[in-house]
C-alpha cells in the first residue's frame, strides 16, 4: 500500500468503488475555533483528487477536531440540498449506527427549497458558495442550526440546537469558493443517543462521509403543492431548465441522476496519543 505523510498517514484503496481511507490524526497543538474559516488548519489539510474534497484531522485527550473542504460544484450542491452525514464508529469499523447529519438538506428540512436545489419559490437563485447577492462577497444560503444523532436503519435518535453547547460545535461555511465544514466533538460519549465518538486518544476510530440521496418524488410532490405529476402552472420538472451540464439542459433522468451519485468514503483514523 502506498502511503504518504502531509503530516497525515494516507492509503488509498478502492473497493467497489467506494474508497477506503487510512489516515493519522495529529495531536492537537494550537487553539481551533469552529467557524468554518481554514485558517486554524494552515499545514493540516491533505486533498483526495478521487473525492474532490480536503481533510484535516486533529485530536486532543478529549475531543477529535475535523475540517473538510471543497469547492466541488456538484458537489456542494449535494450536500446543501440532499444534506450530509458523519459516520462514527468508536471501534474502528464501518459500522452505520452512530451518525451525525448536519446540514439535513434544503430538501429534508425546508419545503420552500422543494423548487430546485438553490432556488427559492420565486424562481430566483439563492447565492451559491463564495458569491453574494452582487456575486462578490461570501454569502451561504441558511442551513439551519438542528442537528440530527441518526442510530441504526438511519433512524432519528436526537436532535440537537446547534450552539447551545460548547463541548461540541459543527459549521458550515463558504470561504474564497469553497464550502468548509468543522466539526468539535468529545471522544467519550456516556450514551447511545450522547454527543460522542465512544473512544479515548490512541484509539482507531472508524468514520464515515455521507450526502444523503436526492428524493425526486418529494421534490416533485413539494413542486406541486402535494400533487403527483407534473408541476402546476406549466412549470417543467427539474433538469430541463438549461442549467445543468453545460450548455443545453440536461434531461431530469440525468440530472436526478447526478444528484444521487452518493459521496460515500469510510476511513479508520489512527487517534493521536496524549503527549
């Protein structure tokens, strides 16, 4: 296995197509502020070309710190439409019974976003990643402050107001065209439904990177007003507005298609010890 060290330890297979991911987490030296600014992370990000996104991983004797990056379009899109989940399995595995799902998406958390991932009802486009309302300054379309504990068969444990604690924190960004996400969190966790990885530095920690698959039957059913079919008002079903895919609008099996291309990465993370 080829390996490289950025200071992160990194083999990469592929499996099935999904990858596989071995990783090393520094030990914490400097303060992180979970803000969604990479600032804090100068020399800890390492990029996967395949994933098109960036990882930084730290840890202390109490909690595990992540930053992951991208200024992939598309995807971008899937997480901010579909929303995103974080896998965690205290044991090193790949084990889906602990997740953290945040954001939970336009589509699962805001009828208004049931038009098309981006725009709102008045068919005016909401302010992608990097560009304001003059398409200069940094703007993020709201994302909500709940957060989900998703338990076995993606079941809703507990929902959590984010900011209500500081012990854990998560954010969502937009910085010089990319979306940031950062994420605190302890490394013990006293019960099923708790805020917690269930592991001590040291350890191997499983964790997983998740977008949610797009639901095209609840955008169409939101589209409609809760009617089956085709969208009142002769509007046309999302994909064949021009916008996708370049110069001519790709069709809806297509573009439904591109939205539920999951991004799904699992990697085992080599927990620093105290030092």
């Amino acid at each position: 296995m080829k390996t490289f060290r950025l200071p992160i330890l990194l083999g990469l297979i592929f499996l099935f197509g999904c990858s596989k991911l071995e990783l090393e987490s520094d030990f914490r030296q400097n303060d992180i502020t979970i803000d969604g600014d990479q600032a804090d992370w100068d020399g800890q990000m390492i990029f996967l070309e395949k994933e098109q996104i960036s990882l930084g991983l730290l840890n202390d004797e109490n909690d595990f710190y992540l930053s992951l990056a991208t200024n992939n379009r598309l995807l971008i899109r899937k997480i901010l439409a579909n929303g995103f989940t974080l896998w965690l399995d205290g044991s090193g595995g790949k084990k889906k019974d602990y997740g953290l799902r945040f954001p939970l998406g336009f589509m699962n958390s805001n009828p208004e976003f049931g038009q098309r991932p981006g725009m709102r009802q008045d068919g005016q486009n909401y302010p992608q990643p990097g560009m304001g309302p003059d398409g200069k300054q940094p703007s993020l379309p709201k994302v909500g402050n709940d957060l989900q504990i998703i338990g076995k068969d993606n079941e809703i444990m507990h929902v959590v107001k984010l900011g209500t604690t500081t012990d854990f924190q998560a954010k969502l960004n937009s910085q010089e065209g990319m979306l940031v996400y950062e994420l605190k969190i302890p490394l013990n966790r006293e019960d099923i439904s708790g805020l917690g990885i269930n592991a001590k530095a040291g350890d191997k920690i499983g964790v997983g990177f998740e977008t949610q698959k797009f639901d095209r039957d609840k955008m169409m059913e939101s589209r409609s007003g809760g009617m089956s079919g085709r969208p009142m008002g002769g509007g046309r079903p999302m994909g064949g507005g021009g916008r996708m895919g370049g110069g001519r609008g790709a069709m809806p099996g297509r573009a439904d298609a591109s939205m539920n291309e999951q991004l799904k990465v699992w990697a085992t993370i080599q927990l620093s010890k105290v030092k």
